[in-house]
C-alpha cells in the first residue's frame, strides 16, 4: 500500500532519515519504534506531507489527503473551539458533506469516549482529553490510512486500553495503521509488523514474528565461574553472554549448548540453577539500538 | 468552496474569540476617535480618502502579518493535512485579512461621514472603494510575506527589503497628500545622503509606487487619466503576484511549526 523508496531527509547538518525503505502492506498495524531522534516523527510528517523529502520516493498514490488520518506527536488545537464545534469545521475542512458531517463526529466522538463533553470547550482540557480529541479527529470519516504519532502519550492505563481497542477495531473495519511509539507494551499488543528506527535508519522491519524471534534463551546459573573458564567459553562461536555468576545462551543452537556444558564439565564447574526465557521486545529493542543487531540498510 | 469557508470560519473565530481579536477592533476604533471624531471642524472628503484609506491599507498589511503568524502553529497541523493544497491555506488567511478590514473600514467610514464638512456624492463612492479594496488586498499580501508562517530561507529578509523600497517611494511620491518631493530630497539629505546619486533609485521606486499614488489620485476624484483609472487594478495584479510568491514559498516549506 505504501512504498517508502531510499528516503532521505535532512535538518541543516542533521540527517534524520537515511536512504530509508520501508513497504507498509494495506490492512496492517504496522509499529514505529526507536529513541528519540531516531526519525520516527520525520518519516510520518513526510508522510502526511508537513515536511519534504530531499531524495527517494513515496509512493501513497492510490490516496489522497481525505484518505488520511494524521494525529500529530503533540496536539495541539485552538481552545476557544467546543469539541464538537471543532471536529464539524474540520470535518467540513476535510471535504465530508453536510449530510454526512454529523454522524461522523457522533461517531468519532462515540468511539473516543468524548461524547458526554462534547459541548466543552477545549480551553484547560486535561492531556488525556486533548490525546483522545486528537484521536477523534484522525478517525473521522473512517480513514484508509491512519498515521498515529505517540497515540498513547500522556493517556491513563484505562484510556490506553481504550486506545488500543479503537485501534484494533478501525483496523478490523479496514482502516491500515502506522504508529510511533515509545511503549513497546502497546506494540506487542496491536501491532502486526514493526520497524526498529535508530539514527535515520532501519535497524530490523517486518512481521512481528520476524522482528522479535519466537526463540527463548538458556540461562544457566553456576556456584563460580573462573575467568580462565570464561574465556574458554567466550572463545566458542556464538551468541553467549556473561552476567557475574551467569550464562546466556540461545536455546535452539544446541551445538553450542552442549560445547558450554563440556567446558562446564570439564572444570568441574556445578550448575546450581537453569531457566529458560523467552525474548522479550524490550530486549531486542535494546540489542538492536545498541548495536546488537546489524542494520538492515547497510 | 465549503472547504476553503470551513478554514475561513476556523481562522476568524480564533481570531476574534481571543483577546488578539479584540485589539485589532480597538485599534480600528482608536483610529476613528483620534484621527476622525475628534478633528475640530469637521473633516472633507480628501482628508477621508487619504486617512481612512492609507490606516486601512497599513492595518491589512499589519492584520496579514499578525493572522499569518497566528496560524504559525502546531494546531494549523490538523488543518494542513486535510487540505488538498497549501495554497488553500494562505488563501483563507487572505479571506480573513481581506473581510475585517473591509468590514472595519465601512463601519469607520459610516461613522467618519457624520463629520463630513459636504456629503461625498454616491457617485464618487465608484471611484473611492476600488482604490480602498486595492489597497486592503495589496497591504493583505505584503503581511503575509512579513510573516514567519511563508518564510522560506531568505525570503523574508527580501520581503523586508522590498517593504523599505516601499516606503522609500512612498516618501517620494508624496502619497500622504503631505510631503513633497523637496521635502523628500531633505530628508535624505539629513541622512548624508545625496538625492542626486540615488536619483535612479529613487526612480524605481517612485515607479514601484505609483499604482498607490495613482489610486489616490482617482480616490481624490482629481483630473485622471486612463492608466491612473487603472491603477487599482493594476494594484490588485501586483498584489496577486505577491500571494502567488508566498504560495510558492510556503509550499516548499517544511512545516515544523511551534508549539502553541
């Protein structure tokens, strides 16, 4: 659905993205996430059209602005507006007929939990509030393409939940979503695809299952681990970690288990605890914007 | 059509529901008080034409820099998106700009035409109101560009520039009704400045300024010929220039717009 070929985009001497590419399938909920910096916002304001790209391609064609719901990293709206007289002219901004124009922002309005304050004007609106208004005015008139900056910023655990259903509903009625985030929590739970963003560039992308490996990791805890034992095991290939008294090893790659272990055995070493982990997002993000991971681009 | 009104509706109800909004309708009424109202003995025509026409001219040029820099902001983000083009945008602040002045200057001329000395005959009204629109628009135009929202790179260091040539021509020319070109040449000359070098300077911009002076002329309903009848429109043409810059400059534009 959307093509995003070798985009570059710098700010004076700051390149914020670099010959990016990234392919968002139609129908997906696909996940931005990275540290601040990393372009996150810059790719989706080009997207939307705020800023322009210096080199590569975008290719939404098959959308026009209408078809596009954009909520902004930090909202903000002119308060002297009552919520619903606000969503109605930019519902007429957006090109929805009058005929339409009042269902719509019922059901913007319905399905952020704002009907009851409709009439309220924004001035002194609480950060939730303002998220979900923001919310309510991206959802109008059902978008194609929701592009969603922080959509869970600044909102309590109850509106968050109701975030995310409103997202994986509007997903469900066909809506394709892409969102940047800082709350891995949420991306696990909404998310279909995910991109790794670090420094302008894409660090890992595609489905959830690709992104974060279904593996789960060994952690062997032993009563001592002398050093000259450590660096025999650190001279075997493969990903092992050391945390004080522990190891780390993948699961599946059982040729290096057992290799760990016979050095184990051989110095006489006892394994006083084994468990198994299963990856977490959180730690492949971390691997990944540490350097753990190879970047993709390059 | 909805879609531009829509934007238009947006705009002039921020504007006047805060206490921006507020300011530029005293400062119209200001205006009337101290220059119109309380001028002993009445007022004539030309006085009317020059006063009422110059403020409003300069009040559509500060309204457009003042609405544009309004809109500067990150809340226009929900706006912008929804637009099919930005120049949609900077047409409706123009609107805006355009409509309370208009509105403004009728209200101060009903009211000012209580301390005319002789009525102005409704005829000569065709020949006043062209030159004070044109005026309005062109002021319009030249706001905008003074404002943060159309800058792109240099362009407003020009746009600047272009304001001081302006006014340069405008001293020159004498549109005030009060100073002559001598008085002009003194002023420079005050400045170490020798009239006679920047003689073709000062030409340009006599140049520059003369649709505005020629449209006072016709507004003053002094002998006029053919292209002064025009100047008005020819004003109007310029001013369509102007917009069509800042279209092209904010179009270009990355919008990483402040925070309100």
């Amino acid at each position: 659905m959307i093509n995003i070929v070798d985009i570059s985009k710098r700010f004076g001497h700051i390149a914020a993205l670099n010959k990016l590419n990234l392919q968002i399938p139609a129908g997906s909920i696909y996940g931005l996430i990275g540290p601040n910096g990393a372009g996150k916002s810059t790719l989706l304001r080009l997207l939307v059209g705020l800023v322009a790209q210096d080199a590569g391609s975008i290719d939404i064609s098959c959308l026009i602005p209408d078809e596009i719901g954009y909520l902004p990293e930090r909202p903000r709206f002119p308060t002297r507006f009552t919520i619903s007289e606000y969503l109605r002219l930019l519902g007429t901004v957006s090109g929805i007929s009058d005929i339409d124009l009042g269902r719509q922002v019922r059901e913007s309005l319905d399905m952020t939990g704002l009907a009851s304050i409709a009439h309220r004007r924004m001035q002194g609106g609480s950060k939730g509030m303002l998220q979900r208004l923001a919310l309510a005015q991206a959802i109008m008139d059902r978008p194609e393409l929701l592009i969603l900056d922080e959509p869970f910023a600044g909102l309590d655990p109850g509106a968050q939940a109701a975030m995310r259903d409103v997202l994986l509903q509007l997903n469900r009625n066909g809506s394709t979503i892409l969102l940047s985030t800082h709350r891995l929590a949420d991306v696990t739970q909404v998310c279909t695809h995910l991109a790794i963003l670090s420094r302008g560039h894409i660090i890992r992308k595609g489905l959830m299952e690709e992104v974060i490996p279904g593996s789960t990791r060994v952690i062997l805890t032993l009563d001592n681990l002398a050093t000259d034992v450590q660096d025999q095991i650190s001279a075997i290939p493969g990903d092992i970690r050391f945390d004080g008294n522990s190891i780390d090893l993948p699961d599946g790659d059982l040729t290096l288990k057992n290799a760990v272990i016979q050095v184990l055995i051989s110095a006489g070493i006892d394994v006083t605890r084994l468990e198994r982990k299963r990856v977490s997002l959180e730690e492949t993000y971390i691997a990944a914007i540490s350097g753990g991971l190879v970047e993709e681009e390059e | 059509m909805s879609r531009l009104r829509a934007t238009v509706s947006l705009i002039i109800t921020d504007l006047f529901r805060s206490l921006t909004g507020g300011i530029v309708v005293a400062g119209a009424i200001a205006f009337l008080l101290v220059a119109i109202l309380s001028v002993t003995g009445g007022v004539d025509r030309n006085y009317v034409v020059h006063l009422v026409g110059g403020f409003f001219g300069l009040y559509a040029m500060l309204l457009g820099w003042l609405v544009s820099d309004r809109t500067n902001r990150s809340s226009s983000y929900q706006i912008l998106v929804r637009m099919p083009n930005r120049s949609m945008f900077l047409a409706a602040i123009l609107i805006v700009v355009i409509v309370t002045c208009v509105v403004l200057e009728l209200v101060v001329t009903v009211l000012s035409l209580t301390r005319l000395n002789e009525p102005i005959p409704l005829g000569a009204w065709f020949e006043i109101a062209p030159a004070w629109f044109s005026l309005v628009v062109f002021g319009a135009t030249v706001g905008i560009h003074l404002s943060e929202l159309v800058r792109y790179g240099w362009s407003r260091i020009a746009a600047y520039a272009a304001l001081g040539f302006l006014l340069v021509g405008v001293n020159l020319n004498g549109v005030d009704g009060g100073r002559s070109l001598g008085a002009s040449t003194r002023w420079l000359s005050r400045l170490s400045i020798n009239p006679d070098r920047i003689g073709w300077i000062a030409g340009i911009a006599k140049a520059l300024v003369w649709p505005i002076s020629a449209s006072f002329r016709v507004a003053r309903s002094e002998a006029y010929s053919l292209w002064e009848g025009l100047a008005p429109a020819l004003l109007i043409f310029a001013a369509s220039l102007i917009f069509l810059l800042a279209v092209m400059t904010f179009d270009k534009k990355d919008l990483v717009l402040p925070e309100d």
